[in-house]
C-alpha cells in the first residue's frame, strides 16, 4: 500500500493539476474509504486508501454529485477535477470543495430546527433518478435483502451485552420488513446518513459529505437518519416538514433502515481495534431507544 502524504498530494497535483499545486496541503480527515486532504482554504483532495471498491465511488460522486449540488439546500463536497490512475499513484483521486463543520458523531445536531434543514435537504434530494444512475449496494431496495446481516448484527450486539431486549428490536425489524415495499420510481439517496457523514456548526445541521454510497432506490432509506441524527422530540417535526409526507408503509420501512444502521453504529462504537469509532456508540445506542423504547444499554 502506498503510503499517504502531504508530499505525495501535492506530486499528484504537480503531474496532473499544476494549477492547484502551490496550495497548501494537511491532512484533514481518513475515513473507511478514503482519506481527505485539505487544499488551501476552499478545496479538498480524497483518495481511496483502505478498501477496494473505493475507486468506482470516486468515479461515481465525480459523475453525479455536480448536477446533484445545485439543487441541494445545505453544502455538499461537489467533485471538481478528477485524477487518473498514474505510476505515482495507482488508483483514480478526486479534488473537490471543502465542507467546513464538525461530524455530528463528535458535535450532535441539538436543537429541534435541525429536523426542518434534514427534511429540506432529503426533499430537495429525493427526486426520480434517470436512466442509467447507480444501483445501491444493498440499500435502497427491499430489506429482506438487509435480513442476513440484520440478524448477524443484533446477535453479535446482545452477545456483547449492547442490546438486552432483542425481541423489541426484532418486533421493529419484522413490522419493517412486512410494511408494503415503496412502489413509486427509483428516487436519488444519499444512502449512508450516518452521523459522521453529516456536518454541524453550533448544533446546527451545515452539511452533508460523502457521497459515495449514492444510488437510486427507496427514500425511506435516508428517511431513516432522522432517528439517529436529530434530538429527542424532534422526529415529528421532521416528518411534517418532509415532502410529500411519508405515508405510514415509507415510516416502517425507514425504522428498519434505521434499526440496522443503529446496530452498525453500537457495533463500530464498542469495537476497540483499529476500526473501532467510539463517538459512534452513543447516536446508536440513541435510535435503538428512540426506535423501541427499551433497547440498548
């Protein structure tokens, strides 16, 4: 594995964008799938480093995410030049705008007028996807196809004493998966609206980042954010604001997403390792009690 630098950043950009060369470069963030690098004050520089299928994300946010922006009411890290893969480095990068904003894992969402900035922002997203746009991997279609890693994670989760009342978790999934499936056409989703992916300023929503995962498919999928993202008292708001309202089978598909995307977070949060996140345990502990009432520890 090639080993991430400032230096190599800016030999990336000297060979392929030497316009952008002269900025400054420090390392701003690494997630699961790339790492970001700051470029100057405006632009970023991401590229794959930990996984495989890194490099059709960053091809894919680079073809969609441009014509998405415009039309997006809070900030999103619009792809602006891309780099191929070369000798220095082999694997495709992109350099796109920079979002400021803490992730809400380290700075939650706290106050309730955060469910009218999530609502606007899904609505304004939540349009028909045209021929030819990204199919999702394994979300925003049918949660049965969810139901194999559902179990395998609140087992996992109860047997490491994260979960005591796995039947009240269980009741939640099983009402989701029966709810009537979403019979309209494929909208666009973000798709991975986990806390880290959304960005706050004094408690306020200011942004959304990585748009990987970006596909086209059922919104309840995204709908789901709302449990492990916005306080205590504010789902209600954030349903009346959404638009068209969630019909009640969009609402028990979206706790089901939800459910699977809380035991994700419990799971990453109580993982010691390299991989383990614990800013993450809290938000999904948060939803499993806001999603079943009794759930979590």
């Amino acid at each position: 594995m090639v080993e991430l630098s400032a230096e190599l950043v800016r030999d990336l950009l000297r060979d392929q964008h030497p316009d952008l060369a002269g900025l400054p470069v420090r390392l701003g963030a690494r997630g699961w799938d790339n790492q970001l690098w700051r470029l100057g004050d405006d632009l970023a520089v991401r590229l794959p480093w930990a996984t495989s299928h890194a490099d059709d994300l960053l091809r894919k946010e680079y073809a969609w995410v441009p014509t998405l922006a415009p039309h997006l009411p809070l900030p999103v890290p619009v792809p602006l030049r891309i780099g191929e893969p070369s000798e220095r480095f082999a694997r495709p990068w992109l350099v796109t705008t920079w979002v400021p904003g803490a992730p809400a894992d380290r700075e939650p969402v706290g106050e309730a007028a955060g469910a009218e900035s999530l609502a606007a922002f899904l609505t304004a997203l939540h349009r028909p996807a045209p021929p030819g746009a990204p199919a999702g991997r394994d979300r925003g279609g049918p949660l049965t196809g969810a139901a194999e890693g559902f179990e395998r994670m609140l087992a996992d989760a109860a047997g490491r004493g994260l979960v005591h009342d796995t039947e009240a978790v269980r009741a939640v999934w099983q009402d989701a998966v029966a709810a009537p499936a979403w019979a309209g056409p494929a909208m666009w989703i973000h798709a991975d609206l986990h806390p880290a992916n959304v960005l706050t300023a004094d408690g306020s929503l200011c942004g959304v980042i990585d748009f990987g995962d970006l596909c086209a498919g059922d919104p309840a999928c995204d709908l789901a954010a709302a449990w492990i993202l916005l306080p205590d008292g504010a789902l209600d708001r954030f349903h009346a604001a959404y638009r068209p309202s969630p019909d009640p089978a969009m609402l028990r598909r979206a706790r089901g997403w939800a459910l699977g995307r809380a035991l994700t977070c419990v799971l990453i949060g109580a993982d010691d390792g390299p991989g383990g996140k614990p800013t993450w345990g809290p938000p999904g502990l948060a939803s499993l009690r806001r999603l079943t009432g009794s759930a979590g520890t």
